[in-house]
C-alpha cells in the first residue's frame, strides 16, 4: 500500500491526508466519519477529516502503518491526549478538599458548604466546557456558580438559559446567595416573555449599564429569549466580548438534543445557541439521553461546535445506524463499543448518581399498582381502543400520528371522561389558508377543512368515576393522609401526563377533605413559589397533597417533604417520571421515599410499561455501568502509577 | 495497488437465446479495476439477431466485446456484428465522486504529458506535488529525512500561499 501524509490544516481545524491515488487507501479514507476531498483548486489533491482525537484514532486505525504524521499533528495529538488523559483523571475523582480549590479562596463559605463530590465537579468543570448530568437534587446550580469562579470567570458576564419557573426561585436565588458578601455583589437580571415590554426594556438597560460599569452580571432568560435572537448581546457581531461563560438548564427540554451541525435542517434554537459567543459552555440535565444515545450529541455539539461538526458522523462512529430503503435511523451504541464509547464521552461529561454519592439517602422504592377500571370507564375505553386502532389502520398513520392516538387512550385508562370538550387548531393539509394546495390560484376550498382554515377536535375530559382513585386513597391513607383521620404531618405529591386529570384530581381530594394544590403549565411563577414554601413550612392549614402535571412538576421545584410520590399516568420517557419523582428525593433530605407508578390493566398503559422498561436500561446501560466501569479502571490506574 | 489502466472490462450476467432468432446479453461493463471506489460499474441489456453472431462455417459465437467503445456516443458503431437493442439497466457501482476527482487530478498532475495549464504556478505546483509525494516515502522509511521534509514543508507553503485568503 502507498504512504500517506497527515498534517493539521493552516487554520488549525481540520486534518489534511495526502497519498497517492490508490484504490485501496481511498477505501480506508472513506471508512473516516467527515472524510472530504478537496480538489486541487482548493488547495488538494487531498483529504480533510475533522480534527478531534476519536477522529484523530480512527484515521490511525484505518489506514495505521500507511500513515506518516505531520510535526504539528503529532503535536497536537501530543497535548490533545495529556489533556484528555488529565480530564479522564479528573472525572474519577469522587472528592476534593475545599481548600484544594480556588473557589476557597473567592467564596470560602460555597466551597465549605458543597459535598466532596460537589468539589470534585467544580474541579472538573473548572478546566473546561462539559455537561453536568447528574442526578436530579444533587445541586448541579451551585456547581456551576462554583466552577466559574474556579475557572477564573466570575467577572462575567454570565448567560443562563433556564426554564421560565427557574428563573427567580433557582438561579436569582442561588446566585445572590452566594455572592452577596463579596465586594462586587453579582448582579442578577431575569428576563422572560412574561414579563410587560417596558419591564424587558428596563432589563437590557440595567444589562448594559453593567457591562459599561464592568459589574460582574448574570442574565438570565427563557430559552424563547435565545431562539428569538433579537438582543444584539446574542450577536457575536454585536457583543464581540462574548459571554464569559453560557449555561442551558434542564437542556432536554430545549431543542438542543434535535440540533444538527448544519443551519436550518435542527432546531432553531440549537441554531441560535451555536451563535452565541461564549467562552465556556455548560449544559445541565438530570436525564441527558432519554433513553436514545443520539440525545447526547446536541449536547456535545453546543459544548464545542467545532469539534462536534456533524451529527450523523458522530452517530457513524459509536452508533448503529439502519437504512431502511426510506431513510436511515439511529439506534443504540454500536456492540461491544460501550466501554470506549464512554472513555470518549468522559472529557465532557460530569455524571453521579444519588447512591453513589450519598448512600445514606435511602433510594426510592418503586411500587406498581395495577388498577381495575369501573365498568362504565373500561366499555368507554374499548370503544376508543377500537377507534384507535381503525383510525391507525385506515389512514395508515405515521410514528406521531399512532403515538397521538395512544396518548389520547392514556386519558380513558385514567378515566371515565363523561364529555368532550371542542377545540379548534389550524388545518395541516392548507395551512389555515382554507384553500386546496397544489390547485395553483383556483378557488377551491381545502377539502381536509372545507375550506374554513380550521379543524374541529375534541379533547376528552375526566370525570372522577376512575378505577383509579379508589387505589390512590388507599395508598394516601397507607402512607397516613387519610381524610377519616387527618393527623400528623405526612404529605404527597401525585403526577399526570394531562391537565385535564390533574384539575379533576385536585378537585377530588379538596372534594374528600385532603387540602391539596395544584401546578400546571398555567400556574405563574409566584403562585409555584407559593406552594412550593406553604407545602414546604408545613404547619395547620397547609396543604397535603400537590398534584401536578408531570412537566411542570419536574423541573424547577423541590417539594422534599413529600414521602410518597404518585404516578397516574406514564409519559413514553422514563425520564419524566424519574424527574418528578426526584422533587421529593433529593439531598436536601434524607428519607425514604416510595413511587407509586399507577396502571389499568389491559390497558396501553401496560405496553408503554414494556417500552419504558427498556428504554431506562438503555439509560443505565450507557451511562451509570460503563462510568462506574470507567472511574474503577482510571483509580486502579492511578494506584499502579502512585505505586 | 496503482491506478489500474484505463481499460473496458466485461462480464456476462446471463445469456438468453431463442433459436434462430435473437440472443440476449445481460452484461456488466467498466473501466479498469472494479474494486476500485473511483470506478462505475453499469449494467446493460443487449439483444444480438442469432444470424448476425454466427461466422462462414455456420458457428454461432459471441459479439466481439473488443469493437465496443466506451468513448463514443454510438458504442458499438465500428462493430461488424451491431446489436439491434443496446440499452442500460441499471448502475451496478456507483463510483465515488471524491474517488473519481482524485484519480484524475493525480494522473494530470503526475503524468509529465498531461496539460495542467502553461502559467508558472500550475507547472510549480505540479513539479512541487511530485516531490512532495517521493518526500512521503523517503519519510515513511526515515523519519528525520531534512531533504523530505523540505520538500513537504514546499509544497504545503506554495499551496498556503496559493490559497491564503
């Protein structure tokens, strides 16, 4: 086989790869994700492959004893492995001294207060841009506060893109907290869409005058604020300084896990965050994969969009990638890759587990209750079931359309829904236009909506005639909230996936005297914080039972006091309910918590079981074995070396 | 492997023949190495009348592949035995557009004959790429080769120049 030349480009961001032409070579080069030739016009005859070290060790694999390195690339490659190796280490670390940090010296009370492992992250995250994914209530906020000021940031400013119920009562919260003894105070802006224009007005005032005033300032919005780009400090053009450092709360919920590395074929979101100028990234979420591997690249990409340039080539490299004759789809991680696939994700990456790093707390108990429907609410359900599966069957829905269905089945297992409220949403086939697409500028009317631009629906509402109920006041009156006998202090939190189940359960208990709140997505931010601090205090008159849709409920709100949790009703992402669910288990208290997850029998709700089943495996599989197989390794490693 | 010669190759898929009539070729044709990435391979459909592919002694034989002429419009226009029906079936291997650009670029660059063009830098950038590809294997051998390595570093700053924006 002929040689080939490796060497890092000009510019320092890609690898050039010269050979003779030779079938074979060009075979083994085309073998590399990104690999592009580059015509002699353009400065070939030539090869570029991305420059990142798994590529870097693919293109060794592939083409290996053929290959002669360039000076730069080899040293490159040279400080690209020292520092992985250094960030590898790093990540093992599970505890760190406060007075091994710099954190100790700016804020010596935050750097006291963390947990070791809390250090160990600040350590970690202080060197460079990661994703912070640990579990839930482990307080990944006063992480990042901590690692900014560890990576020598805290002059800012500080953009923070977090969920409108998170602004105030998380990140205000946390950040004046701990930096109000300092001689700068940090300054905290909140801005959403929520608020009045002159309000948002007066918010970029007082931003700007910091910045003149170079007062160390964290602004802190929606992630509408981001996607909408209108503020010219999201303009790199604009804002030439940049953000000192970047941070996406809860960034599942966002469109980042859907980015692509190229404009306009993602989100719009994952578009404009890649805009932002920002010197150090950090993402944070409790559930980064939802059970599908590819999740995580959207992550890596916002993280170092360099680095991370495309995401089919990423899923090239670790992940099973189908053609099913329509199109490709992405699946798990590629067999016997696991262990690899982790070491690569380590540099950026930050993972524990609640049981790794407080084995006092009692982890949370899973209990299934499988609930027999009424008669009335089980004949409505066959009814349904049977129009589901015609309407799948007639007109052939796809992926959506079918889960639309089924989700629409979830309410009557929850329920007997003893009528239909009507709603109307824009027509999909004209757009809300009323005419015939595709008749050119003829007058017909659409013929999906007959021509009025709009589409009745109807959306079922419960009635509290639910097999249900009767076992979930059987389990609150376990677990001591029984309105026979209301003593004592024991409180509750209960979830479902609709609105519609959380208004009549929240009826249903004030109806049978548990006083009981509610938080959907129209609950306002003050009204949250209320409960939130009322179900917290405790005391007379202070309600026992919050019941919350299952999204709203799961960011953004610690309701600790709460020993048992109810699921009505499943979301199809085990990590929704883990979410919730970690409102009651968290650091902050230690105690046993028990989750009842609450199913009808026969129902779809059993299939989605099945499916989530798998899907959290996937979870643990990926994340949790591999990173614990990992640290093992790297510690053993260490102790040959320290001996 | 080296860039195999440009040279029609053949391979019969499957033979069809009705007696005294006609006789049908299913035929995979391309040029060079087929495992070659750079190289297309297409399949063809051929239909031969039986009278035109039998010789003076009554011996019925195959079309001469030899007449066939990738290059032309017309392919088979200097056959004596032309076939009534010639059509393409179907693209068996796609050739990789990176291959195909590369394989030509490195011939007009490495064969001495081949036009480049007669400015200065297309006849510097072709003596210079030349060098650049002996230097990689003298390095391959010896890696602290100073002489290769100037020649390397050559090369890579004509083109950096060449392309500085």
């Amino acid at each position: 086989m002929n040689k080939a030349f490796a060497e890092l480009n000009p510019s320092g961001d890609k690898i050039e790869v010269y050979f003779r032409y030779d079938p074979d070579l060009v075979a083994c080069i085309k073998e590399v994700p990104g690999a592009r030739f580059v015509n002699a016009s353009s400065g070939g005859p030539m090869w570029t492959v991305p420059l990142n070290l798994d590529i870097a060790r693919r293109l060794n694999s592939e083409l290996g004893p053929s290959l002669v390195l360039g000076k730069a690339l080899r040293q490159w490659g040279k400080e690209a492995r020292k520092r992985e190796a250094n960030l590898h280490a790093l990540a093992s670390i599970d505890s760190v001294e406060p007075k091994d940090l710099k954190l100790h010296v700016k804020i010596p009370e935050l750097a006291e207060w963390m947990r070791g492992y809390q250090r160990a992250d600040v350590k970690f995250m202080g060197t460079t841009s990661c994703l912070n994914c640990n579990e839930q209530g482990l307080g990944k906020t006063a992480e990042i506060i901590g690692a900014i000021f560890e990576a020598d940031l805290e002059q800012g400013p500080h953009l923070v893109v977090a969920p409108k119920t998170s602004l105030e009562t998380v990140w205000r919260y946390e950040i004046e907290r701990w930096t109000e003894k300092l001689e700068k105070p940090h300054e905290v802006i909140t801005y959403s869409g929520e608020m009045s224009k002159t309000a948002r007005e007066n918010a970029i005032e007082e931003f700007w005058a910091c910045i003149d005033d170079d007062w160390p300032v964290w602004f802190v919005c929606t992630p509408q604020t981001v996607r909408d780009g209108k503020e010219p400090f999201m303009d790199p053009k604009e804002f030439p300084d940049g953000w000192a450092s970047f941070t996406i709360d809860e960034y599942h919920k966002t469109g980042l896990p859907n980015a692509s590395g190229k404009k306009g074929t993602g989100t719009k979101f994952a578009d404009a965050v890649r805009e932002v100028p920002a010197r150090r990234r950090y993402g944070i979420t409790g559930t980064p994969m939802g059970g599908k591997p590819i999740k995580l690249w959207g992550g890596l990409h916002f993280l170092y969009p360099e680095q991370f340039t495309s995401k089919w080539q990423w899923a090239k490299t670790w992940l099973i990638v189908n053609n099913n004759g329509y199109g490709s789809t992405i699946e798990g991680i590629q067999y016997g890759r696991e262990d690899e696939f982790y070491k690569a994700l380590a540099p950026y990456l930050v993972r524990r587990l609640k049981s790794e790093v407080l084995p006092q707390l009692p982890p949370k108990q899973y209990v299934d209750v499988l609930c027999e429907m009424t008669p009335k609410q089980k004949k409505q359900y066959d009814t349904f079931a049977a129009r589901a599966e015609a309407e799948i069957e007639d007109k052939q829905l796809n992926a959506i359309g079918i889960l639309a269905e089924y989700t629409r089945l979830k309410v009557f297992a929850d329920a007997y829904c003893d009528h239909m409220q009507e709603y109307q949403v824009k027509c999909e086939l004209c757009d809300g236009s009323g005419k015939q697409p595709g008749m050119g500028d003829t007058e017909f009317d659409c013929a999906f909506c007959t021509g009025t631009g709009k589409i009745t629906k109807y959306k079922p509402i419960p009635s509290n005639e639910s097999g249900k109920l009767p076992y979930l006041m059987e389990r609150l009156a376990e677990a001591g909230i029984d309105p026979d006998d209301m003593v004592g202090d024991a409180c509750a939190i209960v979830a479902s996936q609709f609105k519609e189940v959380v208004n009549m359960v929240h009826a249903y208990l004030n109806h049978k005297g548990i006083p009981t709140e509610k938080i959907t997505g129209d609950t306002t931010g003050e009204e949250r914080a209320r409960i939130q601090r009322v179900f917290q205090a405790g005391g007379e008159g202070a309600p026992r039972v919050v019941v919350m849709t299952t999204t709203a409920g799961g960011v953004a709100i610690t309701l600790d006091r709460a020993d048992t949790v109810h699921i009505l009703d499943e979301t199809w992402v085990p990590d929704d309910q883990e979410q919730f669910a970690d409102r009651a288990h968290r650091a902050s208290r230690m105690h046993q918590v028990t989750v009842y997850t609450y199913r009808s029998a026969g129902t779809v709700e059993q299939y989605i079981q099945d499916v989530n089943v798998d899907k959290a495996a996937i979870n643990r599989q990926i994340l949790d074995l591999r990173r614990q197989g990992f640290r093992a390794d790297m510690q053993k490693e260490a102790a040959g070396v320290g001996g | 492997m080296s860039v195999a010669e440009s040279k029609t190759q053949f391979e019969i898929i499957d033979t069809n023949i009705v007696p005294d009539l006609y006789v049908t070729f299913i035929i995979d044709i391309w040029e060079g190495d087929r495992n070659d990435p750079a190289t297309e391979v297409i399949r063809y459909i051929g239909v031969w009348r039986a009278e035109d592919l039998v010789n003076g002694d009554g011996e019925a034989h195959d079309p001469d592949w030899s007449e066939y002429d990738i290059a032309r419009y017309s392919r088979w226009h200097r056959a004596k035995a032309k076939p009534i029906c010639w059509e393409q079936l179907e693209t068996v291997k796609e050739a990789d557009s990176g291959a195909v650009m590369m394989r030509r670029e490195y011939e007009s660059l490495t064969d001495p004959e081949a036009y480049v063009g007669y400015s200065h830098n297309s006849l510097k950038h072709k003596e210079l790429y030349v060098k650049f590809l002996d230097a990689i294997d003298v390095l391959a051998e010896d890696p602290d080769n100073e002489r290769a390595w100037e020649d390397v570093n050559a090369f890579r700053q004509f083109q950096a120049l060449k392309h500085e924006k």
